[in-house]
C-alpha cells in the first residue's frame, strides 16, 4: 500500500495519535479520534453468541453480559457439513450484533482438532481442514453480509491450552500448509473476514504477534488478506516489533504503555513510521467499510433465532447407534419413559470461559419430552453435575427403580462444565466414574436405554455403545438443545448430523498421544500431516467411530459413479454420483469424496477428504450429486510449494471416511515439477532429474567400471542412491576435489535447462 492509499485521515494524525489507534481504548473498544472523523469500533466475544458485557468487563467469562440467542458450539455445528447452515447462523448472529452495536464478533474458530483433550475443542469445528474452512466461510459471509466484522481465530498452530501463551509449536512448514493453514487460507480467500486474531502462542520459537512470516508473508503475499491483524487478548510481548511484524491493532487497552512505546521505537528508528500508517490504515478502512455496508436495520427476533438454534442442533446431532431401531420413539404409545439425568432438567448446553452466552432462553430436554409426548414421563437425576462428587446412593436407587418401571429410559449423560473449558485441557477421555456405573445399573433394570449426551469435545464410548441400544451425540447444543433432543427422540426431525472428528477407542491410540501437550515451552508436533483419521486411517487403528459417520432414520445407496477429467495435463476432476434414499423417511445424506495418491514421491495420508455435499431426499427419491476436485484436491506441499505429480489418483465417495461405496482411477499427465539440484543432492534425485539424470549418466560413463557396478547391482544402487552425489564422487579415492565437481555438474545442469 503507497502513501496515496491509505485511508485519508492518517495524514492529519500526530505520531502519539496514530500509536494510540494500534491500541485499544478500553477492553473491548478501540479509541476515537474525534478531529480527524475517526469513531471507535466494538469488538466483543463471539463465535456461537454475542457476549457483549456492560461495565465489568473480561474475557473468561466470568461477568454478565447482554441477553443474546445461545446457538450451538462449533463441535456441534461442525458435524452439520452444512455450510449453508452455518451462513444463516452468521446473518442471525450478524443481527444480533448490530441491534447491540457491536462492529466485530470475535469468530469463527478454525482451529483443527489435533488432540481430543483440548480444552477449547468446543469452540472449533474439525479435525479436518477441508470441512473447517467450508463452514468458516460460510459463518464468515453470513455476518459480514449484515456489516459485521469477523474475526478469524487464533491464527496460528493454536491447538491446546496448556501453556497456550507461550508455548513454542514446533511444526514443520509442509504441515502448517497442509493441516493447519488451510482452513484460514480458504475462509480469507473465499470470505475476506474483516480481521484475522492472531494467536498467543509461538510458532517456531516466534510469537504470532511478531510473526512476519505468518502475518505478512502468508496471510497477505499467499493469501492475500485485505483486512486487519488484531491480537488475542493479552498476545502482543512487544507493541513495536509486532507492528513491523504485521499486527495492526492490540486488545485490550494498556493505557499509555503500548501507545509509548511505539512512539519511543519511531524515534529511535526501530519501528518505520511507514508501518505503523499502514495499521492504522488498515484498521480504520476496515471499520469504514463495515460501517459503509450497513443496509436496512437489524431483522429477526428472538424468538426467531431461538428457532434457527433448534433447528441447528437438531442438524448437528449424530446418531451413532440405533439398536433394533429403537428411534425414535412413539409419542404416543404406552408405557413409561424413564428420563435419568441432571443434564435433562440442568442442560449442559455452550463452553466456559470467553465465548459463555447469557441466554435468551433456555430450554430443557425434560420439559421438552412431557410436552412432546402423551405418555408418562417420570425423572430422577441419578448423580449431580458436580465432577468430584462421589455418587449419590439414593439418587442411583431412585434412577434404577424408574429405568425398571419404564418402557423405554432415556438418560443424559455427558461432561460437567468443570471438565473441559477455555484456559486448560483434559487429562482422559472417560465420562465421569459416577455417570458409567449408573448406565450400568439401568441397562442391567432396562435393556432399552438410549443416551443423549451433552459434551464439547469427544469422549470414549466403547462401554456405552456396548451397553445402551441407542447412543446421540449432542455435543454442545446450544439454549435450543433441549426442544431439539424430544424433536430427534420422537422422529419430528431426522438426526443428521456427521462426525466432524474421528472417536477413538482410547486416548492411547491418539495421532499426538507421545507429544502432548509438550514440555519446557515447546510441543513437537511429531505427527506432522497424520491428524485425526488421516493417522487412524493410514495406520489402520480401529476406532470407535469413524470420520464422517453418522446414522439417520433412513437408508440411502450411491451408483453411477463417474469421475471426469476433462484434460489429463490439467489436475481438475469433476466426480458424479447417484444418491437414493432407500428408506421410507424423508432425510439427509453427506455425500464424501476422498483422493488417494497411488503413486506419490512422498508420503501422504492413506486418503484425504477433499470435496462433499449434504444432500436431502424424500423417500424413493434420487439426485446426481456433482462434486468438483480442483489443482490442491490431488497436491502436497513440497520444496517448490503445492504440487501435483504425474500419474494415477483413487477417487473415493461414500458416507464417511471407512465406508467406500464407490471408487474410481484416474490418470493425470501434469507436467513434471523438478526439485532443483543443489550440493547436497543425493544420488537418488540426480537419477530422477529430468536435466539432471542425462549429466550424470555421463559421469557414471567416464568412471568406467566402478559406476558400471554401482549402476546394474540392485543392492549397491540402494545402498548409494540416499548418498549426496558429493560423497559418492569422493569413493573413488583419487583426490578429486568432489565439491567443485559436484558445482562443475550442477552448472551443466543450469546451461541445459536455459537451453530449453
């Protein structure tokens, strides 16, 4: 950006009010400059509601804020693999923004899901970034359609709470390009949030805030970011080096410290005056533009978005075993229905700490289900939501001599809010001791016990699925969850929610189990690309459940694939399938490609998701699902960045990661991108370069017999090609200076190819 674009009011600020705009006014303020034009914009927290506090104001959640529409967590929302779903949760939340004149709503969390025991997984969508950066682009152009700001979080490698604000993520470049950029680089690419929240943590030993790699070189040369970089709350270390790094505004306020300190960096000339007009640039024609884009005033009530939350949970939920078919049950048949569980009466419905929603309304599932049905509903809570109580012996008695009275038990079960919040993570898997042993009991009194569950993040379920004759995930639903778990229990809706994370059978079998959470301020990322069922999938673990699993009350088939590749140099495949819904239900189906590289030079995942669709079908009824696999569907990251290589592909659909219906092979001719040769190369890429391979031949022929043995015996071939081509050279123990050798080699190999 030249002088002559930035925003115009830059030229009649003073060096002391230019460094007063990179830093906020208050906590959740930026500050004015009232000569100038320059209002100051309201940032609060988000990403499932508006949590925008009065006078007391934090960012753990901890004071009141204003009464806002609790939508259901990301956890939730993610296993939607509805992007259109998460869009009109954006707009909702985009006008309840506005009716608070909130400017900027903290969210969406991509963020991927590297280890179940985060802390903060609630908050996010997937393990698999592919799926994470569909819905937050979708979130994202929902609220910037009402001219509210975004805010795309925690940029980057974010992915535990242990030591969150200084932990050093020591990951390898292919996979930050692989796993954990893509989701920010689809959703700024596609939605263009108005800001982007860097992290607290550090990347490679460089703290987010003053990373210029990542905030200057990937997220605007790669991406090319046009909005704002602000900080998390408390992440900038050094106001002056984070602004030449790329940040551009500091939350909250510290007064006069930050803004004096830049002053004193100008001064000095350790901070270019340059830099700091293009941040404040930055963050004053952004809230111009959101403001500019402000049409017609706030639509919806609260009522109406209390309905869209119930509706969202309802799409979010998983059924993930239905015995006999057990769901949904007859409103209005006889016999009992035992509902066991505080979690029914007291729901367990959004994440502690900064995103916790006061809410409109709250809704229960125990007065949901009276209402639904015209059977007898009896309760008893069977434990309390305490996580270190013992159990209650009386209360477990009452809960056995209902489930045995009943028809059918429905218990709520899941994770207490003091198991899993913002600012730590979790140490196991296990639902609570007290919560098991009494699910034991009520299928030893009642076989026909279903379970609802109620928690952020996954947890081990071997037991349960063995025990209950039907298990649904609910995840964090949100204020409606509780109308939305009587609508899918008594088949008004269809659960049609998918797994957006594998669930593992233990927490031993986890990709980042040896690594986590790391030790003395770092955390290797041991795993590399091999996150969530990329790991289970190519190591051939068994898992609970798979990535993408999910039942309904239906049953549908897939025929007729054909998978299209209009030119073969060109890596684009369009890929065609039948869908049918086989059942006698109307529901909805995630219709899941995966690519598998047949014949790659590196290693990869045994397959990758990389297109879907959520399709919805009435009974007997049948749709062509089209799906489009562009250039990054077949890619890897390599030296030279993204490439595609030569040769054959596996298109895979079908309805999660472990179920193929379908498979197809496809050949593409891309051309050859050759790995430049340099001094160290060995003899393995000099054989496989296509300039390269023709200059040593010529060696290997003036050397006589000994490259005739090296060359035609298969053992002493593999045994030479992992060598540097200079150490090779130096075997011939004839003196030869190899490293001029090998510099005379690599500039034939230069002449030859500007030849060509």
């Amino acid at each position: 950006m030249t002088t002559s674009n930035l925003h115009p009011a830059v030229a009649s600020l003073s060096l002391e009010e230019k460094a007063g705009l990179v830093s906020g006014e208050s906590f959740w303020k930026t500050r004015s400059v009232e000569h100038a034009g320059v209002e100051g914009a309201v940032l609060t927290d988000g990403p499932h509601g508006v949590r925008l506090q009065g006078a007391a104001a934090d960012h753990v959640g901890i004071n009141e804020s204003h009464p806002a529409t609790s939508f259901p967590t990301a956890a939730a929302t993610g296993s939607s693999w509805d992007p259109e779903l998460l869009h009109e949760m954006g707009v909702a939340l985009g006008d309840e923004s506005r009716a608070l004149d909130v400017d900027v709503l903290l969210g969406p969390g991509v963020n991927i899901k590297r280890s179940p025991l985060c802390g903060r997984n609630f908050e996010y969508f997937s393990e698999d970034p592919l799926l994470s950066g569909a819905l937050g682009a979708a979130w994202v152009r929902g609220i910037q359609s009402r001219g509210v700001g975004a805010s795309l979080k925690h940029y980057a490698a974010n992915n535990q709470e242990t030591d969150r604000m200084r932990v050093s993520a020591e990951v390898d470049e292919r996979t930050l390009r692989e796993i954990y950029f893509p989701a920010f680089e689809r959703t700024v690419t596609e939605a263009q949030p108005a800001t982007v929240m860097c992290s607290y943590n550090r990347i490679n030993g460089v703290y987010a805030s003053e990373n210029r790699w990542l905030l200057t070189d990937v997220l605007r040369g790669d991406w090319g970011f046009e909005g704002y970089v602000v900080s998390d709350w408390g992440a900038v270390h050094d106001p002056a080096a984070a602004v030449t790094a790329g940040l551009d505004l500091e939350m909250p306020s510290t007064g006069d410290r930050s803004p004096a300190q830049i002053v004193a960096a100008v001064g000095d000339g350790t901070l270019a005056e340059a830099d700091l007009d293009l941040a404040v640039s930055r963050v004053l024609t952004v809230h111009d533009r959101l403001r500019a884009a402000r049409g017609d005033a706030a639509q919806g009530t609260p009522d109406e978005h209390h309905a869209l939350a119930r509706r969202i949970a309802a799409e979010s939920s998983v059924l993930l075993t239905n015995r006999d078919g057990i769901l949904p049950l007859d409103a209005a048949a006889s016999g009992a229905i035992a509902v066991i569980g505080e979690f029914a009466r007291s729901p367990r419905y959004q994440g502690a700490g900064s995103s916790h929603i006061n809410p409109t309304r709250l809704d229960n599932a125990l007065e949901a289900i009276t209402a639904a049905t015209s059977r007898e509903v009896v309760f008893e809570p069977g434990f309390t939501l305490d996580a270190d109580a013992e159990g209650d012996a009386a209360l477990a008695d009452a809960a056995i001599a209902a489930a045995a009275g009943a028809e059918v038990v429905v218990a709520f079960l899941g994770l207490p809010d003091d198991e899993e919040s913002e600012g730590f993570d979790r140490t196991h898997l296990a639902l609570p001791a007290v919560q098991r042993e009494l699910l034991a009991r009520l299928v030893a009194a009642n076989p026909r016990v279903v379970v609802v569950l109620s928690n952020g993040a996954v947890v081990e379920l071997s037991e349960v699925a063995a025990s209950a004759a039907a298990v649904l995930e609910m995840w964090l639903p949100g204020q409606a969850g509780g109308s939305a778990a009587a609508d899918i229990l008594f088949g008004a809706v269809e659960p049609s929610g998918r797994l957006a994370e594998t669930i593992p059978l233990a927490l031993t079998d986890t990709p980042a189990f040896t690594n986590w959470p790391g030790a003395h301020g770092t955390v290797l990322y041991g795993e590399r690309m091999y996150v969530g069922y990329r790991w289970y999938d190519t190591t051939k673990r068994e898992v609970g459940f798979p990535f993408g699993f999910g039942l309904g009350y239906t049953t549908f088939s897939y025929d007729d694939l054909v998978v299209e590749v209009p030119d073969a140099t060109v890596a684009h495949a369009v890929v065609e399938v039948t869908v049918t819904n086989t059942g006698d239900r109307a529901g909805a189906e995630v219709v899941q490609a995966y690519v598998r590289d047949l014949e790659a030079s590196v290693d990869r995942p045994h397959h990758e998701l990389r297109a879907f669709r959520k399709v919805r079908l009435a009974p007997g009824e049948s749709t062509r699902v089209r799906l489009e696999l562009d250039e990054r569907a077949f890619a890897f990251w390599g030296p030279l960045g993204w490439t595609v290589e030569p040769g054959a592909f596996a298109v895979e659909v079908g309805s999660h990661s472990r179920d193929v219906r379908a498979e197809a092979i496809i050949d593409l001719d891309v051309p050859v991108i050759a790995v430049p040769l340099d001094a160290t190369s060995t003899v393995a890429e000099w054989m496989a370069h296509p300039v390269g391979a023709g200059v040593l031949s010529a060696v290997f022929a003036q050397m006589g017999g000994a490259a005739e043995v090296m060359t035609t015996s298969p053992e002493i071939l593999r045994m030479i090609e992992s060598m540097p081509l200079s150490t090779m050279l130096g075997f011939g123990g004839d003196g030869v200076d190899t490293a001029a050798a090998v510099e005379g080699l690599l500039a034939q190999v230069q002449s030859l190819e500007a030849a060509h």
